[in-house]
C-alpha cells in the first residue's frame, strides 16, 4: 500500500494491457477512410501511420523518464506541475476531465451501441425513449435506445472499477487480450482476402488520387500541400493512437512503477502501433483506393470484411469492435479518476474525489468522472438549418485535439526542462536518444499543430478556450483550499 492509500496490483502484464487497451477503441476501423482523402494514396496512408507510430513511440520512451522519475498517481497533471507550474498541470487536468478522457468514454459509449445496433436494429440513436428536449436554439438532451446502452455501459465500468483495482485488471486484461487476438484476425483477414485491387494500389503507391483539398488549391500533388495533408491528417491517426498515456495516471498503483512502467510504455505503443500499420495494410490489399476513402460511414475495415464474407462480414466486425470499445472504455474510465485523485489531494479539484474507499481506489472521483462522461452522452446539438442532431461530446474532442497535442509538447519538453532544474533527481530510466528523440517528437508536434492553426482555425481555437475555461476555475479552487486547514491539503508522495 502506498502513502495516498492506493494498492499497489498492478504488474507489467497489467500494465502494457492498459496502455494497448486505452489507444485501441474504434478510430483503428474507421479513420483511415477520412485520412485517405486527405493524403489520396495509399502508401502515403501507409507513411501517415508510421509517422504516427514513429512520434508515438518517441513520446513513450520520453514519459518514461518522468515516469520512472515521478511514479506517482496523476502522470501527466504531475509531470506537468512539477515541471512548468500547478496552473499548468491543472489546465491539463480540467481538460482531461472536461473533455478529453470523459469525451472519448462518451463517443466510445456511443460506438458500442452503434454497433450493437447492427446485430439488435432496435438501439438506434433515432429510437427515442425521451424525445430531444430542447435546451436551446442549439442544444437539446434526449435518451434514445443507443444513449441508454452508452450511459448503462459507463456506468458498469464505473461501478465495477470502484469495487477495487482487482477487478479493474481482470476486466482490462481479458477484453484487451481478446481486441489484440481480433486485429490480428482483422489483418489476417485482409492478407488472406487479396484482391485485383491491391494490383492497383500498390502499382500507384504514392501517386494522390480522388483526395480532398486541404484548402483551395492546396493539394497533395505538390511538396508543400503534401506536408499540409500529411499534418492535417493527423488528427485521425494520433487520436486513435491516444490512450497510451493513460498508465501514467495509474503509478501509484503499479508494482515496481520505476520500471515496469516505462517498460509498459514502450512495449504497449511498439505493438498497437505495428498492429496499426498492419490494418492499414490489409485495408489496401483488400480494398481499391476509391472504396477505403468513400466506405459507407467511414468504416472501412466492416467494408473489408464484407467483401472476404460477405454474408457475415457486418456482423464480425461489429462484435470486434464492440469487444474493442468495451475494454478501451475500462482503461479510460480506470486512469482518468486517478488524475482527478491527484489533482484533489493538491487543493485543484472536488476534496471528495481525493478520498480512497474501502477497495482502496479513488471511488468518488470515478463516480464524478462517469457522471460527467454520462452527461455528455445525453446532450445533443442541433442545426437549425437541417434540423438534425449531432453530438456534444464529437464537437468538443474536435476542438481539443490541437489542445491534447499542446499538452504532449509541454510533457516531452518536461524532459529537457527537468533535467535543467533537478541535474541530481534520481532517474532509473533515461529517454532513449536524448536530447534527439525528444527533440524530433517536439518539432515534429508543433509542425502539426501549426498547419491545423493555419487550415483547421474553426476547431483549432475553440479547442483554447475550452482549455482556458480552466483558469478562472483553477483560481476557485486556489481560493476554496486556502479556506480550509493545511492538513486537509493533502500532496501524493
């Protein structure tokens, strides 16, 4: 048992599953129909995912050092705080708890019950129990069949996570294992279902096609609209390489954190990663170019599928990728209240989310963080011009996308900045190819956050605000821990 009353369970077989299963979710089966228009070839597809997994991968070997350095619950929000400011580490934190981890439960949530609506026609996100309430000229809340499904799964994990780690890990464990073994069937598929169609993909490699412009006249055909594609194209690949963090957050439970979690990372992101590749792979061997960017509803490993089985390819792909949802909500909602935990015992959120219960896990910040997770679920948006409901939570994973990136840059740089102000901190870990590796991950980052400020303004800036929401918030809480008496201000050590 550690100093903030936590359980130290978790090995480094528990720990490489939740970095896999909190990056594996549904992104790997649908984003590369999004990013194939961007980029029109597929081996510049191909090259995204390897830049992907190549800056990936460098920010691993990066957080280990922090993470052998600092093995405390909170990751991130931690590094982040010791290394720039506690401002900083909490407007991490509120983004996190905003938008970025409970969002990604929430849209994970509703992906679930998309495709259990393929095996059971009745969950649909059209089949209302409660008819949208409007909140506004824009907003509304409503609970049809598919958003119930969402709500009762987080509130599963919820609940069964707060019963205590144990049960956490059985449950990241066996869904996790049980995704890997079905990507791995999902390449196996597409290498043993090559079609004529790999002929044309492979002989035209790298010559764009039916692409859409980055922006009027700025197309993959030239050097620099290449690069522009690449970088926006990003956005699918690294937000379905994301999660690998996560074990970060859970430090103080894992045993030997100084090792087994820099390991964790490394091995985690070097196998989803090649898994990764490999899916991209079996998608062109399978599928032509023009089929992998206009799959119906983006989802181009279901359409893969559909054409080595036609007749049960659907229903395959929707138990994959409900297996794959399930478990990656579990490490979300698992790593997330560690977070908020850490930021509570500091004065920077809830006190009550600061408390372990009697399984020794931080229950009360999981129930606020499922709670939330839930409550964007249920809002809608609403235009008025067409008079069709959206999302809440995809329009906000939208806008903090560039936001997440940001933070990623400030933790590499964390690297550099520690090594400058503690010279004597014991490391047990040191970053692979320093000062090189974090180096290339910090400019090639800022790179892609610089073309989505310049072509992607419309989700790149209100991604800041939501961020800078916290400022005012972060001085709150300043103000409510001040109130009350020191002892109360509890620090992880």
């Amino acid at each position: 048992m550690n100093s903030a009353g936590l359980k130290q369970s978790l090995g480094l077989f528990d720990s490489t599953m939740i970095v896999a299963g909190s990056m594996i979710g549904a992104g790997i089966f649908i984003v590369a129909a999004d990013m194939a228009r961007q980029v029109g070839s597929v081996g510049w597809l191909l090259a995204s995912w390897v830049i992907t997994g190549l800056l990936t991968i460098a920010a691993a070997l990066s957080y280990g050092e922090l993470a052998a350095m600092m093995p405390r619950a909170g990751g991130q929000y931690v590094y982040l705080r010791e290394a720039w400011s506690p401002m900083c580490g909490f407007l991490y934190g509120w983004t996190l708890f905003l938008v970025i981890e409970t969002g990604t439960v929430a849209a994970v949530g509703v992906g679930f019950a998309r495709y259990l609506g393929i095996l059971w026609p009745r969950i649909s996100e059209n089949a209302y129990l409660i008819s949208p309430i409007h909140l506004s000229s824009n907003y509304a809340v409503s609970l049809s069949t598919a958003q119930l499904i969402g709500v009762s799964i987080i509130a599963l994990l919820t609940w069964s996570n707060a019963r205590g780690i144990d049960y956490g890990k059985l449950v990241q464990n066996t869904f996790t294992s049980a995704k890997l073994a079905a990507l791995l069937g999902v390449i196996v598929v597409g290498i043993v279902g090559w079609s004529v169609a790999a002929k044309s993909n492979f002989t035209n490699l790298w010559q764009p096609q039916g692409y859409t412009p980055v922006a009027p006249g700025l197309t993959p055909e030239t050097l620099f609209g290449l690069v522009a594609a690449l970088c926006i194209a990003q956005v699918g690949s690294l937000f379905s390489a994301d999660g690998w963090n996560n074990i970060t957050f859970t430090a103080g439970e894992v045993k030997n954190p100084r090792r087994n979690v820099p390991l964790s990372l490394a091995f985690g992101t070097i196998m989803v990663i090649a898994l990764y590749v490999g899916a991209n792979f079996a998608y062109a061997a399978v599928l032509p170019l023009d089929k992998i960017q206009h799959a119906p509803s983006d989802r181009v490993a279901s359409a893969m599928v559909e054409v080595v089985f036609p007749s049960v390819g659907a229903a395959l792909m929707a138990i994959v990728i409900m297996i794959s949802a399930f478990g990656c909500m579990n490490g979300l909602l698992l790593a997330g209240a560690r977070a908020y935990f850490a930021m509570a015992r500091d004065g920077l959120f809830f006190r009550r989310a600061g408390v372990v219960n009697r399984a020794r896990v931080p229950g009360a910040s999981l129930g606020m963080q499922g709670a939330w997770a839930a409550f964007l679920v249920l809002v809608r948006t609403y235009d008025p011009s067409t008079r069709t409901f959206g999302n809440l939570y995809s329009n906000l994973l939208d806008y903090v996308v560039s936001a997440d990136l940001l933070f990623y840059i400030l933790t590499i740089a964390a690297v550099f900045r520690l090594r400058s102000l503690r010279p004597e901190a014991e490391r047990p870990y040191r970053t692979w190819g320093y000062p090189l590796v974090p180096a290339l991950y910090i400019l090639s980052a800022a790179l892609i956050l610089a073309m989505l400020f310049v072509y992607r303004p419309a989700t790149t800036f209100p991604g800041l605000v939501i961020v800078l929401t916290g400022v005012p918030v972060y001085f709150a809480f300043r103000r409510s821990s001040a109130s009350v008496s020191a002892p109360s201000i509890r620090r992880d050590s």
